[in-house]
C-alpha cells in the first residue's frame, strides 16, 4: 500500500525555497577592509582627489605664510 506524501515543511506545495550559502572568509570588523574595498573599486578617482587635495593645503599653507 502507498502511504500519502509527508506535508510539505518549507515553502509551498512540496517546492523548498534554496539557501545561497557563500563561503566567504571571516571579515575583520573595521574600517581598514571598507576602505581597501573602496579603492580597489575607485582607485584612481581616490588618487585624483588626493592630489588635489594636497595640492590645495600646500598652496593654502603657503598663502597662509606669505600673509604673516
């Protein structure tokens, strides 16, 4: 004799949802790793603006001096 098919515990009608497990490395909490993500995807943007930006305190600083 048959027996009736087990209720379905997940999901509907017998269809189970799939859980996406992705073995990933722990990653250590901080700062360090977001910023190492952030230039590896917007390395050169970072690069620019960097110079810029010192350009801009080396040019202020100067100013700064010639006017005390």
């Amino acid at each position: 004799m048959r027996e009736p098919p087990l209720l379905p515990v997940f999901g509907k009608l017998g269809v189970k949802t799939r859980v996406a497990v992705l073995a990933a490395p722990a990653s250590p909490a901080g700062i360090v790793p977001r910023l190492r993500e952030l230039l590896a995807a917007h390395g050169g943007m970072a690069l620019k603006l960097s110079v810029i930006a010192w350009t801009m305190v080396v040019l202020g600083a100067v100013f700064f001096m010639m006017q005390g």
